[in-house]
C-alpha cells in the first residue's frame, strides 16, 4: 500500500476517475466487458496494491472513487460471496502465478468462490481437519468430508483446508489449497436448513485433484493463511450492513448486474432475517401496537439502545482498521455483539407479534419475514465462530485470563477425535 505521502490527493483522485469515467462509462457495454475495464484501469479495488490491479490507495481515497462510480451510476466490481475473502487471502499468501490468474476473474465476477473449512467432527476446532490431500506426481489427491459450504452448489473454486502432515502437532500439519470444485470427485449435496433454504452443502471429496501450484502460501502452513482467511470473514460479521442500493437502472449492464446478483444472492436471501431485522423494530411497535404496552417498550428501548452501542463499536473498529491501525478489543466484540442483537430482535418481534410470528405465507405477519426471523437467527450465534468461541477468544486475548486446557498436543494422528 502506498503510504500517505504517495498518495493523490482527493482532488486529484475526483479529477481522474471523472475523466477516465466520461471516456469509459457506458450502460450499455456488457457487465464483463465493463468490469474488465474497472479492473485493468485499478478502479475496481483501488485499495489493492498497483501490480494487483488495484492503486494502492487508502480508504479515505477509496471511498472518494466510491462516490464518483455512484454518481454517474457506474456499477462496481462483483463483490458477493466469498470471493472477497479469496482475494484478501490471495492477495497475503497467493504466488505472483495464483494471483495473476484468479484476481482479477474474482473483480469481473467470472469466477465464483466457496470455503472448504468445516468438517463433520471440526468445525470450531478447525485445525482437527482430517479432510486429507496427498502428493502424488504433480497433483495433490484430496479425500474427506466439508460440511456447512455456503454456495458450494454454484462456485467454481474452493479456498480449501486439508492435512497433508498427520504426525506433526495438529495446526502444523495443514495446507490450504484452491480447489476446482466442478471436477470429478467433487460431489456437492445441498443441505436444507429449518428456515426452508438451501445455502449449505454437504461436500465430499473422493480422489478430487488438485494441482501443485494450487498450494497457498507454504507446505504445512495452512492453518496461518486460514486464520487470514477467518480474520477478514470476522470482519465483516460485524453487523454493519452495505447500503441497500435504489431505484432500477435501465442499460443491459443492469440487466446482467441484476441477474447476477439474483443468482449470487440466492443463498443469502434470509440473510437480513439472520441479523435480526433491527430496522424493524420501530415499525413494527407502532403497526401492532405494543409501542403502548409499558413493558414491551422497555425491552425495546434495551435492544435499541444495545444495538446502537454495538453500531458505534462496529464503526469505530471498522474506522481503525481502514486507518491501518490495530484493532483493539472492539474488533473481537463485534461478532458476539451482533449476534446478541439478533437474539434480542427475535425476541422482541415475538413479543410484539405474539403466537402470528410463527404464521409463513402472504396472510402472515410481513408475509412471513418476521417467522424467517425466528428460525433464522440462530445461525449468527454459530457461522464464522460460535459464540462460545468468541468469548474464548475475548477471555485470552482481550482479558489475558488463562488459557482453556489442551489435550491435544503431540502429533495429530494420536489425538483423541469425536
Ligand atoms: C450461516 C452459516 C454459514 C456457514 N458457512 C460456512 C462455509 O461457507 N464454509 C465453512 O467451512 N463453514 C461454514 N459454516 C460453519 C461454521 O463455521 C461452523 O458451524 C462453526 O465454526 C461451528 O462449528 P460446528 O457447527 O462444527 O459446531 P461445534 O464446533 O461442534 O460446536 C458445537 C457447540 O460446542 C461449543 N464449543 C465447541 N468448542 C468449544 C470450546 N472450545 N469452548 C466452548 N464451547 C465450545 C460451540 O460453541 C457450539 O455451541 C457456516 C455456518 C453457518 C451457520
């Protein structure tokens, strides 16, 4: 990244991208064409550095391009999905080769992504992976389970974890990989959630291959380019939402941004509803009328005094991290703060709603949102880190109290599993 110094000013910044955008800018390109040219031109991530299709801005300077793309109503770079975390752990670990030939795919939103992480028997304790990939001439053969794989039944690529050393100690025996998943060998079995969508698979590997240069970062160190990988994921489970884009443009490139994003955004379609739908509170107090019952606007008023609390965190980390600065204690609270937020929300929708929250279907309350609250929520308690683990985490590296004993040193392969 450049330092300040180096950097444009924003005057110079507002200049050059309008310039560049009055010459490039046209609705009626494709969405791939138009995307490419955001990219090679460093519009697309211009926080990424200069030799990676980005200018090495800082966030003050990326938001001023922000501004200027929205102004004439440019569309941006495909973002949805796990592809940002690709990029973030490809851009830290990935060879000059892996990231020339995924990146920029990953801003035109030619590829798709997923995260091979969880296993049946792992998923907090990550670094028990057993999903296992073998060295055999120039491919790396992979056998094993996954588990929970958000978007597996339509990505093209997979970040991958799996134990390539079952005798060393059980975070020094992983490597993390870039696997394709439309190959033989790769079968993805989607998996039905109790809100009644289908955003998870089940996936498992038979002889899947994997070639060579698809190691990210070096043999056996996988677990460090994972931890990159569930840093920036943290990060964005921090509850803040991205704005809700307006208004329906007409151009084909719409039309393609519009069913790209129908089709990305499928399996995060109860994603709102995941986070609580504190936006709805107020609203919703008012149409049932418990914005009169002294005791329910009690509990309001806590939930909505935590949640903006938890808002102000949220910003105050986010502002750290855009500054370069080290996150302090805020950053590890995020997550655990909104998922306490979206266990409030379901609980005082229900207080307002009463036996209807559990009514689906265009008679019910908000034609079925507030229900898909309830059966919704839970999952924020649970991706990306339990609940439970995040205040591990807040206890050790926050709190410095004593670590949790560990009864699973020495080399994996004679640890105690399941
Ligand atoms: C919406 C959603 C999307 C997801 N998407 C993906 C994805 O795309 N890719 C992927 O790889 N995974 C994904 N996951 C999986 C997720 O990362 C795991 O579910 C999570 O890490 C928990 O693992 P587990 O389900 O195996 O629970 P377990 O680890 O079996 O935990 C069970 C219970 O034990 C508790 N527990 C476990 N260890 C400890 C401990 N040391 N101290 C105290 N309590 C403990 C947990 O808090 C939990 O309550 C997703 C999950 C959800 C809900």
């Amino acid at each position: 990244m450049s330092t300040p110094t180096e950097a444009p000013t924003e005057a110079q910044v507002r200049s050059e991208i309008r310039e560049w955008l009055a010459k490039n800018w046209d609705p009626d390109l494709s969405l791939l064409d138009w995307r490419t040219r955001l990219a090679d031109a460093g519009w697309a991530a211009p926080q990424w550095p200069k030799e990676w299709y980005g200018r090495g801005y800082p966030h003050n300077l990326v938001r001023v391009v922000q501004e200027e793309l929205a102004a004439v109503g440019a569309v941006g770079p495909a973002s949805s999905g796990v592809r940002m975390l690709a990029a973030a752990t490809l851009l830290e670990h990935g060879s000059d080769a892996q990231k020339k030939k995924y990146l920029r795919r990953i801003l035109t939103g030619e590829d798709t992504w997923c995260q091979f992480f969880s296993e049946p028997g792992s998923g907090s304790d990550l670094a028990g992976a057993t999903t296992k990939a073998e060295l055999k001439g120039d491919f790396w053969i992979v056998n094993g389970q996954k588990v929970w794989t958000t978007s597996a039944h339509h990505a093209d690529h997979g970040l991958l974890v799996a134990r390539t050393d079952w005798d060393a100690p059980k975070h020094d025996g992983l490597s993390f990989f870039v696997i394709d998943v439309r190959q033989p060998g790769v079968d993805v079995q989607p998996l039905r959630q109790m809100n009644g969508h289908a955003s998870f698979n089940q996936v498992f590997f038979t002889d899947a291959k994997v070639p060579k240069e698809n190691l990210v970062g070096k043999l056996n160190d996988g677990w460090k380019v994972a931890m990159t990988t569930l840093m920036h994921e943290r990060r964005g489970a921090d509850g803040l939402m991205p704005p809700v884009k307006k208004g329906r443009k007409e151009g084909r490139i719409h039309a393609e941004e519009r069913a790209e994003n129908d089709k990305a955004n499928e399996p995060y379609r109860w994603y709102p509803q995941r986070a609580g739908r504190v936006d709805l509170i107020i609203e919703r107090a008012k149409e049932t009328g418990a914005n009169k019952d002294p005791y329910i606007r009690q509990e309001i008023a806590k939930l909505m005094i935590f949640a903006k609390s938890a808002e102000w965190t949220a910003r105050r980390a986010r502002a750290a991290q855009q500054q370069g600065r080290p996150q302090g204690p805020e950053g590890s609270l995020g997550k655990l703060a909104a998922s306490h937020v979206a266990r409030g929300c379901a609980r005082v929708h229900t207080l307002m709603t009463g036996t209807d929250a559990m009514l689906t279907g265009k008679e019910s309350p908000r034609e079925g949102v507030i229900a898909e609250i309830l059966v919704s929520v839970p999952a924020v308690s649970i991706a990306g880190g339990t609940d439970e683990i995040q205040r591990n985490i807040i206890a050790e590296r926050v709190l410095q109290l004593p670590k949790e004993p560990r009864f699973d040193t020495g080399p994996f392969r004679n640890i105690r599993r399941n």
